[in-house]
C-alpha cells in the first residue's frame, strides 16, 4: 500500500511538473505575442508615415508654409504614437513579468505545501505501520489523498482564474491603446482637412 502511495505521490509530482512546464511554455509565448504586438505597431508606424511623405511630396511650391504645417502634423502624430506604443509595451513586459513572477511563487508555494503534507502522510503512515493499525493508516491514507486532490484543485482554478483575469487586462489595455491611436489619427485627420481646405 505504501509504494502505491508512494508510486501515485511521484505520478502526480510528475503530472505537476509537465503541467508546470507547459504553463512556462505558454508564459514564454506570451511574451513572443507581445514583442510580434510591438513589431506590428513598428510596421504601422512606419506604414503611416509614409503615407504622410507621399501626401507631403505632391504640394508644390505656392503651398510651402503649408508643407511645413503638414511636416510638422506627421512629426508630432509620429513621435505620439511611437511614445504611447513605446510605454504600452514598457508597460506589457512590466506587467508580464509581474504575473510570471507571482505565477512562479505561488507555483513555488503550493509544491512546498504539497510537500510537507506528503511528509506528514508518511511519518503518519510510517507509524500506523509500527502500530500495525491498519485503520489509522487506511484513514491517514484517505485524507492525504483528500486533502491532495483539493489543493491541487484549489491551485488549478487559482491558476485558470489568474491567466483569465491576466487575458483580460491584457485585452482592456489594447483596447485602451487602439483608442489612443484611433483619437490621435482622428485628431491629425482633422488638422489636415483643416490645412487641405486652406491649400483649396
């Protein structure tokens, strides 16, 4: 009964281990997300301001005061976006070293937890084995296991809900970003009609 246990504790530590793995793995591919985020806003930036440089190459001469405002107008918008896409992504590695951070430690925590129940259930096993009491050691055995399966279903939905409730500021935070964007693209939209009109 005892290697059984003892067999069933090391599958499990085992399960735990690959589990955790994985979860490292999908932290890590977090992070790839972010820096290919990062290489999009770059692309973006990049595609706008072209687009503003081929807008500006087609004012002649008699527009010249103009073509400065415009210059200026693509600068500015420019050097908003790169800053507000160059704190959002300060501030998306910041926020995903915090969650792994606290993932690794509470991951840490529960695997100390886990361990020193397991040492519990064998000095208790170990001595209802001297005692040659089989009901006490039946019923040691029972609630470790118990005791185990709940913790480790505690520790689960912890984990679900953290990687949940991570996703979604994640979400809220792009959102915010491509509001930001979309107000200062609206913004210049409107400053060029107005310098357009004027050209008129």
């Amino acid at each position: 009964v005892q290697q059984l246990t003892e067999d069933r504790i090391v599958s499990d530590l085992r399960e735990l281990a690959d589990w955790n793995a994985q979860r490292e793995d999908q932290l890590e591919g977090h992070v790839d997300n972010i820096a290919g985020i990062e290489a999009q806003g770059q692309e973006r930036l990049a595609a706008i301001h072209e687009n503003g440089i081929d807008k500006i190459a087609g004012i002649d001469k008699r527009i010249s005061e103009l073509y400065d405002d415009l210059a200026d107008l693509e600068n500015n918008g420019a050097d908003k976006r790169e800053e507000i896409n160059r704190t959002y992504m300060r501030d998306e590695i910041a926020q995903l070293e915090k969650f792994r951070k606290d993932e690794a430690r509470r991951t840490r925590d529960y695997y100390k937890d886990r361990d020193r129940l397991l040492q519990d259930l064998n000095d208790d096993l170990l001595d209802a084995e001297q005692e040659n009491d089989v009901v006490r050691f039946i019923a040691a055995q029972k609630a470790a296991e118990k005791e185990l399966r709940r913790n480790q279903e505690d520790f689960d939905q912890e984990t679900q809900d953290n990687q949940s409730d991570y996703l979604a500021q994640r979400a809220i935070e792009q959102q915010q970003l491509a509001e930001k964007l979309s107000d200062i693209q609206v913004e210049g939209d409107a400053r060029r009609a107005e310098i357009q009109e004027r050209i008129a």
